[in-house]
C-alpha cells in the first residue's frame, strides 16, 4: 500500500493541477466560441434582411421598419434591431433598443470583409454594412442577448469539476491494482531465481548442434504463423514506398507480377539533342511503380514513344528506370488504325461516356469492337508469353482491358488477376444499352479481384451482373460465381504519394504567391482560385466558369480583386466531341471576361496547355482555393494534389459531390457542379473563410490523405492477392491425397 501511495499522491496531484489550469482555459476558449457564433448568427441575419430593407428604406415611413424589426426580435436572444441611416446620430430600432446607444458606438466599415462589434454591459452589438456605399447604404446594427452565456459557462465548469473528480478516482483505482499486481510478480520472480529456476537459459539449448534444425524449424513456423494471423489488410500501418516495398518481400516473395496498362511509365521520345525518356504525369504510373520496382517484373504497355521501337531489344522489351534498371517494360505495337478503333474509338468514344453521367451520348462501332477485341486479345498473348510462371500475379488497368482478364483465365488458369476500373460503373439501366455488355461483363468477370474506386461503384458492378447474367452474386461477401470461376469485388480508393515527389522542387508557399501573381501580372493581395483538368467535358469545366460568372452577379466587390486560373490540357483532340467542348471553353471565358470590359483584372484566366508537375504544384500553392467540379469521376486526384501542396494548412478545396474524393473529404466545401447558385455561395465562403477554419479543415483532409495514400492502395490489393492465392494453396493441398 505504501508503494501505491508513493505513485499515487504525486498523480493526483499532478492531475488536480491540470484540472485547475484547463478549467479556466475551456471556459475561455466557450467565451470566444458563443460570441463567434454570434456574429456569424448576426452576419445571416443582416444578409438576410437586405432585400426587405432596401426596399422598406425605399418605400416605406419609419413606423412600417420599426414594425419590421419588432417582428425580427421575437426570438429570444435576438434582443434588438436597428438601422443607422448614413450620417445620422439616431437608429431606426425595435423597442427594446437601448437608448444610450446612438449611431456613432458602433461603426461597419464598408471596405471589411468582417462586420464591427462592441459590448454594451451583458449585449452584443454587430453592425454590419448595408449596400456597396455607406453614403447610400447605412448600416444595420443587431443586438444579442449574452445573458444565456454566463448560465451555460457555470454549467460546463460544474460538469468539468465532475468529471476531473471521476477521472482522479479512476485513475486512482487503476494505479492501485497495478502496482499490487506488479509488486506480486517481482516477489514471484525473486522466489524463482532464489529457487534457481530462473538460471535456465534457451540460448544455451538451441546453441547445441544436434537441436539447431528444429530452432530453424522453429523459427520459420512462427514467421508463417504471424503472416497467417497479422491482418492482411494493411489497417494499422502507415503506408510508405519502402512499407509496400518490405510487405512485397514479405508476402508475395518469389511471385512472378506482372502489370498491364495502356499507358506506360517511360517513354522515349526524339528530339534535336537525341532520345529523351519522358514519364508521364499519372496516378497511375505512381501507383504502378513501387509495385512493380518491388517485385522486378514486367509492365507490358502500348509503346506510343517516337524513339520506342529504336530502345527495345529483339523481344521489344526495355529496362526501366534508366538510371538503374529494376524492371521490364514490353511494348505492345499498334498502327494508327488499331489505336483509332480500340482506342479513341471504342475505349473512348463509347465506354468512357458510357460509364460517366456527363450527358455526352456514347457512340459504338461494330468496327471498333473488332479492334478493341483483337488488341486485348494481343495483349493477352503478351502475358502468356512473359509469365515465367503458371501462376503469375497479373494486374490489369482501367477500361481499355475489359475483355483481358477472361483472355488470360483461358491462357493461365492459374493466373492471380487484379482488375482495377479507374472509371465509374454506371447502374444496370445505363449499362445495358451497350450491344457488347455481356461480352465485357464476362471478360472482367475472368478477374479473381475486381477493384472499383467507391462502394457505390462496386454496388453498381453487382447489380448489373444480377440484372444482366446468369450468375451467383453473393452481397454478404461481395463476390460473383459464374461457370466455377469466383470474382471479389472490392473498394480500393486510389491515391497519391506521400509526400509528392514534385513538392522537393517547388518554392514555399509565400515564393509560390509571388511568383504566381507576377507570372500573370497581378498585384500580391489578388485572390485566386485555381482549376487544373485535363480539357475533358467529364470535369465540368463550363459549370465552373458559369458558377464564377454568378459569383459576381451576387458578389459584384470581387470584380477586379479576384480572378481564376484554369489550367487546361487538352485531350482526345482526334475526337470531335472533345474538340467542340475545347472551343465552348474558351469561348464561355471570353464572354465572361468580356461582360467586365472595366475590371483591371480579368476574372477568368484560361491556359490551354499542359504543365509539368511541378508547375501543377507551384499554381496549387499559390491558389486561395481549388475548385473541383467533376460532373462525374471515379476518384479525382487534382484534390488530393491540393491538399498535398498545402502544408501551410491553408486554402479551401471546393469539391464536386459527384467525385469519388468527397467521400474521403467531407471537410471540403461539397457542392453539386449542375447549381449555379450553390457554388457561387461556395465560392464566396472560400473567398471570405477564415485562416483558423483553413487550419482546421486542411489538417484532417492531409490526415486522412497521408495515411490513405497510393502505397496503401497497391498494398492492400496485393494483401487481398496473397491471402486469396494462400487459400488457394490450402484448397489444393487438401485436395490431394496423402499431403499435410
């Protein structure tokens, strides 16, 4: 008991200091939050009451205002309204205004973005400027009560007061038990090592010759029993290249892996100074990667470089990275007729409307299917031929590959395949009006893992089997049976590294600023907000420019203090749909532009051009706000790459409802791209957020976007393929007799 007590007084009584230090601190920081909350409740309601007023002021006497403002304060902690007319000494108020109180104690400066405020014994006054003019527009001044906050801090302190209490008894208890259950195992083990028994040592044992097997033995059976039970979902760790690198190692040593993409990581290109390798900027690339350095094996790819085919070898393959070879990329080749029909054609010009809701009619060509199948077929021969195994772990990406994974179960059945859609599945209805859906459902249905980015895609993928096959969807574990072959479909939200590469190359934050405003000539407090897509009609590239063009209807201050930059790569120009939607662009930005011929600064900034990483990162740093409106997206990595940009926790990221990322990023300003007026609101907020709420929303959104990052992504896909091929294993040996 003594020996608790000596633990014991010193934690109480560091506990009761704190309890005396935090008590008054959260009474304080509940001061500042109730009278934040009223002049946010106050900035409402003069927002509110605007319209009314003016036209009151216009036409109506004092009396009927007056009336008005009675009605305003019926509720109970709204104690007062008034209007102070330019330069008069006497309000027009409600009848409990007070009458020490004249025009001149509280003052709203027009020219704040913020309303004024002062105390007047236990009232708050919030004056807040009505109209663009003071000298035609007044002030409007509201009075709370701030009587009720007194009552509410007593009763939090007597809660607190409670709850230290609690707390101290707790930990008392807790301290108690364990130093009495410590004090019994020390007198344990002194016991032992008095009897001896303590003296035995294992080492000595296993240093013994004749025993050293079974300590090998021994040791791997307890290296395959913690892989056996550790959580094969990759929860509990943080994910880094070299985390995916180690857990490669470790779970999937000796694989063969092998990943299939349209697009490949390194592209050698001509130029005048000879062969330049490029890498292109894609999510899928970084994703990729790691993976594929980890496990040393082969990425086959359409090889679409000038300079491809003067790289390769006699078996059209190339080590990758230049600088130190660590796999293989074998090039597929294509003539521009394949690519044009499987390509541009069917990949493009029919699943990706297809599978978006963008309103774009998808269009399909029998001539097309025939391509598209014929390269996934060549593609497929591809892998037969450079599995140096019967088994081998293929990862097959994105929509241009959907008839791949079944080609590849017919060439190895043994095969591992991963799918992964980085599109939307649309529902059953939308699905069906392809002539080819049940050739493509059963081609990814070859897949023994179907990724999708969402759980209402994958949702999604389950209905249109159930409505469109003959086939067993199990919705308890999300699989499809189908001629005894079982798909998992499951979420695994793609994406980014962490930390961005690019970021190791771009300026601070404050020399971003700079740099940005003197690129495009504007003054350093301009605003900015900053778009950064790919010229696709799928991003909503013209709602957010009609949301900005409503912005400064509503908000007409901005005008000239305020300007976004869309960065616009143009795409799929051999398409006609994409040509048109580039030209519907700039001419919406040059009509915009051109209703403010006297604004010294525009308000759209439209650059048509593609921008290195580190550019993208640069303008994302120098951005007040981002502005993400896809119409429909899988994921959308560009907010993500904002949110990675700011590691001075600023900036606001208004994000589209119909991206995949506003599932992962709720604290971003959610707004549906199609509403005009909603977004303009958002923008507005964004605009006029404060510096401690930026903080406080960046910091969860870089949270959750470090921790989920592209690592974790690759690595539970490939957790999910070792478990998978593990019982695999387990269904084999017990199918042959006379094996344990």
């Amino acid at each position: 008991m003594r020996l608790s007590l000596r633990f014991l007084v010193p934690l109480l009584v560091a506990l009761a200091a704190f309890a005396y230090a935090a008590v008054p601190f959260v009474d304080g920081m509940m001061q500042r939050w109730f009278v934040r909350d009223l002049d946010e409740r106050s900035a409402l309601i003069a927002y509110t009451v605007e319209e009314p007023l003016r036209q009151l002021l216009a036409d109506a006497t004092p009396a009927r205002i007056t009336a008005f403002f009675n009605r305003l304060t019926q509720d109970q902690q709204l104690y007062a309204v008034a209007y102070c007319p330019p330069g008069a000494t006497k309000p027009i108020a409600s009848e409990r205004f007070p009458a020490d109180i004249d025009c001149r104690a509280v003052d709203a400066n027009p020219r704040s973005d913020r309303p004024a405020t002062a105390n007047h014994g236990s009232l708050h006054l919030t004056a807040a400027a009505i109209g663009p003019d003071i000298d035609t527009g007044g002030d409007l001044v509201v009075v709370n009560d701030t009587s009720f906050i007194a009552s509410r801090r007593a009763e939090t302190r007597r809660y607190l007061f409670y709850f230290f209490v609690a707390l101290g008894a707790m930990v008392a208890l807790i301290t108690v038990v364990i130093a009495q259950l410590s004090w019994r195992g020390w007198v344990q083990g002194l016991r032992a090592l008095l009897h001896g028994e303590g003296l035995w040592k294992p080492a000595s044992v296993i240093a013994a010759p004749e025993l050293r097997p079974f300590a090998r033995d021994v040791r791997e059976l307890v290296r395959e029993l913690e892989r056996q039970y550790r959580p094969h979902n990759g929860d509990g760790r943080i994910w880094t290249q070299e985390t995916l690198r180690s857990a490669l190692r470790s779970e999937l040593r000796g694989n063969d892996v092998i990943a299939v993409s349209n697009r490949e990581p390194y592209i050698h290109i001509k130029t005048d100074q000879g062969i330049r390798v490029q890498r292109p900027a894609s999510g899928l690339v970084t994703a990729l990667e790691p993976v594929m350095r980890a496990c040393s094996g082969v990425w086959i790819a359409h090889g679409s470089g000038s300079a491809d085919r003067d790289t390769v070898d006699r078996n059209d393959r190339v080590g990758v990275p230049p600088e130190r070879s660590s796999y293989q990329i074998r090039r597929i080749w294509l003539t521009p007729e394949e690519e044009a029909g499987y390509y541009s054609g069917f990949s493009n010009e029919g699943l990706w409307p297809l599978c978006h809701i963008a309103h774009v009619r998808p269009t399909f060509r029998s001539s097309d299917w025939n391509y598209y199948g014929k390269i996934n077929a060549k593609f497929a021969a591809a892998v037969a031929a450079e599995s140096k195994t019967p088994d081998p772990i293929v990862l097959v990406q994105d929509y241009h590959f959907a008839l791949l994974p079944q080609m590849i179960r017919e060439r190895l059945p043994a095969a591992t395949i991963i799918t992964f859609w980085h599109i939307p599945w649309p529902n059953p209805e939308a699905f069906a009006i392809c002539p080819w859906r049940d050739e493509l459902l059963q081609g990814l249905l070859g897949s023994s893992i179907l990724g999708f980015h969402t759980q209402f895609h994958c949702n999604n993928f389950l209905d249109t089997v159930d409505r469109l096959l003959e086939a067993r969807v199990d919705r308890e574990t999300f699989t499809v049976t189908r001629g005894g072959q079982t798909t998992a479909v499951r979420r695994y939200p793609i994406s980014i590294e962490w930390p961005p590469a690019a970021l190791a190359h771009v300026p601070t934050v404050e020399r971003a600023r700079k740099l940005v405003r003197e690129r495009l000539g504007l003054p350093d407090n301009h605003k900015l907000g900053i778009g950064i897509d790919r010229l696709d009609y799928t991003k909503g590239v013209l709602e957010r420019f009609q949301a900005i063009a409503r912005l400064l209807e509503r908000e007409p201050r901005w005008i000239g203090r305020f300007s976004f930059i869309q960065i616009a790569a143009p795409t799929r120009g051999t398409i006609g749909e994409y040509r048109d939607y580039f030209d519907r662009v700039g001419q919406l930005a040059q009509q915009i532009n051109g209703q403010y011929p006297d604004a010294r600064y525009p308000p759209i900034i439209l650059i048509a051009e593609h921008h290195e990483p580190e550019l993208v990162y640069e303008y994302h740093r120098a951005a007040d706000f981002c502005f993400v409106s896809s119409l429909h997206d899988g994921m959308n990595l560009v907010a993500k790459e904002f949110v990675a940009a700011r590691d001075d926790e600023q900036g606001v990221l208004i994000l589209s409802r119909f991206a995949g990322a506003s599932r992962e990023l709720p604290e971003a300003l959610i707004v549906n791209p199609y509403d005009a007026d909603q977004c303009a609101a958002a923008l507005n907020v964004a605009l006029t957020m404060s510096p401690d709420e930026q903080r406080d929303r960046m910091r969860l959104m870089r949270s959750i976007v470090r921790e989920f990052n592209v690592y974790r992504w690759a690595g539970r896909m490939l957790f999910d393929a070792a478990a998978l091929r593990q019982r695999d294993r387990f269904r084999v040996d017990l199918a042959v007799p006379g094996r344990v």
